[in-house]
C-alpha cells in the first residue's frame, strides 16, 4: 500500500520510463488542444469589452455630468476620450447589464457540467459547448441591432451557458492524459491560453472595430466566430476521452500514462464522495485561494484601464501593446516558474505540497505585494504600470500552485472539484467591479485615496487567501479518492473469506476473496 500511495505522488523509488516520443507524443497534441480551447474561451470572453466601445455613440447618452476625473496630478494635460462614436445610445448601465450577461451564463453551469462530465466524460461536452459558444457569437451583431438589449444580453448568455464547461472538461481531461511529474508545467500551458488570448483578442478586436466590415465591430464577432467554430469542429474529431479509448496513440505511451494514473481506469464513473468533499480542508484551501485570485485578478484587470483614466489621465486604449503588457508579463512568467515547479518535484527535492505552496506564493503574495506598491506611487504613470505589470506577471504563479492542485488531491474528481471552486470564484470575481464602482463614485473625497482603499482591499484578500491555502493545502492524494475501494465492490456479490482491515488512510487492504 505505501507504494501505492508514493505512486499517487509520483514519489516512487523507481521513476517510470518514459516512452521516447518526445515533442511527438499525443499527450502533449491533446495539451496543444486544450490551450487554443482556452484561448479561444478567453477571447469570446473578452472580445465584448473592446467592442461596445465601438457600438455605443458616446455624444447620445452624454447628459450634464461630466465623467469624472481626478486632478491631484495636475502636469496631466494629455487628451482622454479618443473613442469613436457608434450605432447605440447605451448608457453605463446597460452596458453593464450586457458585459456581465455573458458571465451569469457562464457561472451557473459549472457545477452542473462537472458533475455531467465525471459521469459521461468531458470532450463532448468540452467541444459541443465551444461550438455553441462560437456559433452564438454569429448571432451578436444580428441580436444587437434586432432585439436591442436585452436581445444582445439573451445571445451572450446563451454564450456563457456554452463556455461553462471550459475549466471543468479541462481539468478532468487533464486529470486523465497527464502524469503527476507533467502537471505544473502542462497544466500552466493549458491555462496560459487565457493570457494568450487576451493578449490576442484586446489589439486585434480593436484593429477589427476600426478597419473590419459591416461597420467594424461585427467584424470581431464573425472573425472569432469562424475560428471557434473550426477549433470546436477539429477537438472533436482528432481529440478522445482518455488514452485508452484513443485508437493511434502509440502503447508505449499508454502504458506510461496510465501506470502512473493510479486507478484511473479501475471504474469509469464512481460515485463522487461529497460528504468527504466537504470535510476536506485542502479543498477548502483551494477553495479560498481561487477565490481569492479571482477577486484580486478581476480588481486589476477591469478596474486598471479606469484607474489609468481617471487618475492617471492615461489611455490603455491607445495602445494595444500596453493595455495587453501585464498579460504578456503572466503568460511568459506562468510558462517559465512551471518548469521550475516540475523540476522541484522530479529532483525530489521538495514534495508536491511544498511545491504547490511555494509556486502558489509568488502567484498571490506577488500581486497583493505590487498593489499596496502601486497604490503609493502617486502620479508617476511609468512606475505605476511597471509595478502592476509585474505584480500580474507574478501572478502566473498561481497555475502551477492551486489552479492546478485539484489534480493531486484527486485526478479522478478533479473536474467536480474545479467546477466548485470555479463557480464561487467567478461569483467573488463579480464583487470586484461592484466593490470598486462604490468606492470610487464619491466625488466629495479625493480619488487617490479612494483608489488605494480599493489597492489594498484586494491586496489583503490576495494574502489573506493565499496564507488560508499555506496553512491547510496539501499536495497529495486524498484518502477519498483511493481506486482500491473501487476493487472492493465486486466482493458484494462474492464471498469474504476474511475482513479486509481498514488502513490509517481509510483504503482497504486486499482480502482473500472467493467466487460465490
């Protein structure tokens, strides 16, 4: 049993061979894959954000107030609104109304396709749910000018019902194609693709508004359509389920695969154990700690534009470079501390949690360290976006620590767990702008101070989350996901000749066992 349990961590005397496939191998196709998935996710995501900026005619809704700047940077005399007027009279409101209609959809269908998933599989509902989300994005442009608002809001709902499957299909696909001593650094690959994709989606989406047909910003909509719709049409084709159900994949990579799974192939869908879920403190460290990122991650990445505006008198929008640079930053940082985080396990020299939480470090005391810096820098523009930049560089951190946890402490329900925490971080996530808007809408208070009440709020969720997952996260399998009692069910309709004793971790010890 304890070399079971070494096997779990990829802690085993004797490392597995690995078969000579190298860049080859369909393991690392099925990676490639599932990046420009979350890629292409990341740009439906974002893609409206850049648009309505180009679909709102901003002299229409313009009333007797003024929007508000501040003035305590008083050398800032450089132009502001650069914004091109559009087709629709939306105020701030509705525009908010449609920028989140997209996110309700995408939250309430978490749970709800990880628990689909572990018992019917993921691809199918990983790529039929990319397909309707870039089918729907088709529809925009038409809803938009044809049913108005609300008509707008219900298609990009009906987007983020589509994309809700994303992360949970991902990591459960994850969970069953790669091996515990790959994870850091294929799992941070994976999730790259949202930096990826933002970084893809702010300056191209921009381009296509200004220079694109059928009045420019339908174009952005039509361009990523096609190019999901064919990635959705290619994953479901030339991607499978695991590797035993792929019919190329060479043996020798099989076997490796699923040897150092251990028990993933014992049962295909067993019974997810929620009450142990739910008593599980290293789930719960995840728990926080997503949420925590998502409340931080939200508070920099749509409340920095605003921030550079009003305070700073600065435009991000006038530049694709720099309004995607601290994406750039997280995407090539995230890449790089991955192979660090594989090679800390695989020379054994730190186990899995130590590795998990120094990584997972960096990614949130890294941030939450930058915005109490940023919030102190005043007018300089330079220094402030160089420290946030830096802080969500650092941030990258974060996928090679919990966002990737939930496959040590359990590849077989890693795709259940992932919805959880998913759902309740995007829900903390919807706090950020909320919590900022009240803030900063007080004109009677300087709005420097008003800006760094918001720094620090999100500063201290990032540390006080990320020291809840220091203090109770763990690296290795839990006793709840131990295939062995899988092996123990046949014996209800077989004869015990001796009671298995439970062990220590609650597995059960093979017992002599005759056919009935």
């Amino acid at each position: 049993m304890s070399a079971s349990k070494e096997a779990i961590c990829g802690n085993t005397e004797k490392d597995l061979e690995k078969p000579a496939l190298g860049c080859f191998a369909t393991r690392y196709f099925v990676t490639f894959m599932l990046f420009l998935g979350m890629a292409n996710a990341y740009v439906m995501r974002t893609n409206m954000s850049v648009a309505i900026v180009a679909m709102v005619n901003h002299t229409a809704i313009k009333s007797g107030e003024a929007e508000q700047y501040d003035d305590e940077c008083g050398d800032r005399d450089i132009p502001i609104d650069d914004s091109q007027d559009g087709e629709f009279a939306w105020n701030s409101a509705l525009q908010g109304y449609i920028l989140s209609s997209f996110f309700y959809g995408y939250v309430i269908t978490q749970i709800p396709f990880g628990i689909l998933a572990k018992k019917y599989g993921s691809l199918r509902f990983l790529g039929y749910g990319m397909l309707i989300n870039s089918v729907f994005a088709f529809l925009v442009p038409v809803a938009a000018r044809g049913g108005g608002v609300w008509g707008l809001c219900a298609v990009r709902f009906i987007q983020g019902l589509g994309e809700g499957p994303i992360v949970p299909c991902t990591h459960a696909m994850l969970a069953k194609w790669i091996p515990p001593n790959e994870r850091s650094r294929m799992g941070a690959a994976v999730y790259a693709g949202a930096q990826f994709g933002t970084i893809i989606s702010m300056p191209l989406s921009g381009l296509l508004a200004e220079y694109g047909f059928d009045g420019g910003w339908p174009s952005i909509f039509y361009v990523f359509g096609v190019v999901g719709t064919v990635w959705s049409i290619a994953f479901l084709i030339f991607v499978h389920e695991d590797p035993s159900s792929h019919p190329t994949i060479d043996e020798r990579e099989k076997k490796y695969i699923n040897d150092s799974l251990w028990g993933n192939d014992v049962v295909k869908s067993p019974p997810i154990p929620f009450k142990a879920i739910i008593k599980s403190l290293p789930f719960y460290a995840i728990l926080f700690a997503h949420m925590g990122h998502n409340y931080g991650y939200e508070t920099l990445m749509t409340e920095l534009p605003t921030y550079m505006k009003q305070v700073l008198r600065f435009s991000l929008k006038s530049n694709g470079l720099l309004s995607s640079l601290p994406y750039l930053a997280m995407w090539l940082f995230s890449m790089f501390i991955s192979v660090v985080a594989d090679w800390m396990i695989s020379s054994k020299r730190f186990s899995h949690t130590a590795t998990r939480k120094l990584i997972n470090s960096i990614g949130q005391y890294g941030p939450g360290i930058a915005l109490i810096a940023a919030s102190y820098t005043g007018c300089d523009r330079a220094l402030t976006l160089a420290i946030l930049t830096i802080g969500v560089g650092l941030n990258g951190g974060i996928y090679s620590g919990f966002k990737i946890n939930h496959l040590d402490l359990t590849p077989r329900f890693a795709g259940f767990l992932m919805s959880i925490t998913n759902c309740s971080a995007n829900l903390a996530g919807l706090l950020a702008p909320i919590a900022a808007g009240h803030l900063i809408s007080d004109p009677s208070k300087p709005m420097m101070g008003q800006w760094q009440i918001v720094f620090f709020i999100a500063a201290f969720v990032y540390i006080i989350c990320g020291t809840f997952y220091n203090i109770f996260g763990s690296g290795e399998r839990q006793f709840w996901d131990n295939p062995e009692d899988d092996e123990q069910k046949p014996a209800l309709q077989t004869t015990i000749t001796t009671s298995p004793p439970r062990l220590s971790n609650g597995s059960t010890a093979p017992a002599a066992i005759s056919s009935s």
